[in-house]
C-alpha cells in the first residue's frame, strides 16, 4: 500500500537553553519532554493562521547551540502549505506579541530554508471564487478580448481595495485573473502579492472578502470563497423548488436574461427571509430554471453541520404562504416527493407530508415566519 504523501516546510529556530548529551537521543525522557512541549506551543498559532491541512509542527532533531530545533510544519497532500517567509513570520509575530509561554527563542535564529526576518517575501495569494451572475463565453478565454480585460479590471480592482482597506495597502502590482467555466457561471482564479510583515491570516482574509461581497458588482457565491485553498465550510442543501404559476419561457435558460434574473431574485428573497434568522445560514444559490412548469434548482447553504436537509424542507414547507405572498406558487408536494432523503431524515419528511394532508396543504406551523414580514420583501441580502 502507497504510504500518504505530506507537504513540508522547514523551521528551524534556537532556543535559549543549554544543550545536554540527552537532547540528541530521540527516545530519551528530556528529548520526549522538551519536543512536545515545542510541538504543543507551535501547533496553535500555525493552526490558526492556516487551519486547512495542517497536521502539525514535528520536532525532528535537537543540536548544540544553545539548543537548536530542527523541525518541520506538516501539511495533507492537496493542502496549500505555508511558504517559508509565512512560516518565520507567524514565529516573530508570536514573539513580538509575548504569545508563546514556556519557550525562550532567539529570534535573530528561525529561518526555514534560506529565509529569515531579513528576507521575507510578499505573501502570494491566490484567490478564488464563482461569479453567479455572468454566462461563461469563449471571450472570457482570450486575455487580450475587450470582455476578458473589462471583467479583469473590474474584479482585480475590488480584490485589491478589499485587501489594501482591510488587510495591508502595500499591495504590489501585476495582480492576474484567470478565468474559467463552472456550469456555465464565471470561476475566477486571481493571483495577488501584498508586501507586509503582517502573516498570511488566511481565515482572516477569507473572511475579508466574504463580508465584502455585497461591493462588488457581481453576485459572488460566498460558500465558492477560497484563499489559498483556504475555503468556506458549508453544507449545500440541493432541492428542486416547482412553482405553478410561472410559465416556463427560453429565456429562462439563459442566465444572463432579465427574465432569469428577476424570477431569481423573486425567489431569493423569499427563501432569505424565510431563513435569515439562522445564524449559520449563509446563501441561496439558484443554479438554473428547467420546464415543468418552473422547477429551479435550488441551493440551500448553511456554514458546515449546522442544520440538515429535512428541517430546510421543513422549514420551506411552513413558509409557504412567504411564496405566495410574493405571487409564486409552490409546489410543497412535489418538494417532498422528489427529495432524496434516508433513514430518519424520510421520517421527517413522511410527517410533514402527514401534516400537509391533515389541513390540506396549508399549515401554520410553530417556526414559520411572521405573515407581516413577507408581504414587501423589497429587498435582497
């Protein structure tokens, strides 16, 4: 069997204390002792900065001088591990800001390869996110076509305000954009460095630009965030929602037509209020519209584990007058029966459906949203 396969990056530091005959055998009580001791203050502050993949800081060795750690920070294979100059900041940022408890480092000594604090490189970014409301065409695959440049100038531009107001304003130019197709939507690949002492926070600057997706002029999916590979944890809730009273049209096909976009809209804005007083709820994402009469498939997000598919039915179902409200018609029954649920998850939805039956398809029940709230829903999230 292939063993797993880790990414690596090197750090080295001294640490004030003398260097005993003990500390070069690997399975002597004061090498055991002073290794997990580094390895338990190290780990925090390296998983803070860059949690996705990381497994940990390993002591590989100690040598003379005081003592020297020779040690290395461990990431999966796939992760996006930290460069050498993020791994000798996060440890002089840990110094200067008195963090670490237990360990005396000679900070003039970490280094990872031939970097040290006197030769730090910018952070390098790559950032990357799904564009909902744009169509994907061939333009976009030419960066010399006047579609490819205006898209590039536009989404280079909010990324680095973004950054240079919320993070660090020494961003550096040549940032690059990349473009690709995502079930027809625009999956954007940016490539931005920003020099600063400042460490690659990359849950901060994934945040950063999530709480600013409402600035740009585009309709960002927020759950498609990454920041060197650094991503929103969500669970996606796909669900085929059926309205009676549209009438399907081929505009409707297309996601750039004003027909999609304002049944889009009409939708979202129900489903968000429907949920907006979950914590943990994070986006409704309509991927497209089919025939019959207008089913649209429909993505529920809400921040990983906080919820589960048959209480987001549920929830739907006790809100349906919220549609109606909004002149759509939906269609609860078809939503239960083409759910694919298991286990306790189809109990739930056989309850609902018992519910439905009991009053005939329309039920007030304890967690539906208030009638006064739905009747102008005048504005989307």
């Amino acid at each position: 069997m292939a063993q797993p396969t880790f990414l690596v990056t090197p750090l080295v530091f001294s640490v004030m204390k003398n260097f005993t005959p003990e500390l070069a055998v690997n399975n002597s009580p004061e090498f055991k002792r002073l290794k997990m001791n580094i390895e338990n203050e190290l780990n925090e502050p390296y998983r803070r900065i860059a949690p996705n993949g990381f497994q940990g800081y390993v002591v590989n060795q100690f040598r003379n001088g005081s003592v020297v750690v020779d040690g290395s920070l461990i990431y999966k294979a796939g992760a996006v591990r930290l460069s050498s100059s993020e791994a000798v900041k996060v440890l002089v940022n840990e110094l200067q800001n008195d963090m670490l408890e237990s360990l005396l480092i000679n900070r003039a000594s970490i280094r990872s390869g031939n970097i040290t604090e006197n030769n730090l490189q910018p952070i390098d970014l790559k950032i990357s996110f799904i564009i909902a409301n744009r169509t994907f065409t061939e333009g976009l695959t030419k960066n010399t076509s006047d579609e490819f440049l205006s898209l590039k100038t536009s989404v280079i531009s909010w990324l680095e305000s973004v950054l240079k107001s919320g993070f660090d304003p020494n961003v550096l130019p040549g940032s690059t954009v990349m473009f690709s197709n995502d079930s027809t939507k625009v999956q954007v690949l940016a490539r931005i460095q920003i020099n600063t002492t400042r460490a690659e926070d990359r849950p901060f600057l994934r945040d950063l630009i999530f709480n600013n997706v409402s600035n740009s002029e585009y309709r960002i999916i927020k759950s498609s965030i990454q920041v060197n590979g650094e991503d929103i944890k969500a669970d996606k809730f796909q669900l085929q929602l059926r309205f009676t009273n549209p009438i399907f049209e081929p505009a409707l096909s297309n996601r750039s037509s004003p027909q999609f976009e304002k049944l889009r809209r009409s939708i979202a804005m129900v489903m968000k209020i429907i949920f907006e007083g979950e914590s943990n709820f994070t986006e409704i994402i309509i991927d497209e519209f089919r025939t019959g009469s207008v089913v649209a498939d429909t993505g529920v997000v809400f921040r990983n584990g906080a919820t589960n598919r048959s209480s987001v039915i549920q929830k739907i179902v006790a809100n349906e007058a919220a549609f109606r409200n909004a002149n759509l018609t939906l269609d609860i029954n078809s939503l239960i029966s083409t759910s694919v649920v298991n286990g306790a998850e189809n109990k739930n939805n056989q309850n609902i459906g018992k519910m439905l039956k009991h009053c005939g398809g329309v039920c007030n029940m304890p967690f539906a949203v208030k009638e006064s709230h739905v009747l102008n829903p005048t504005k989307e999230n």
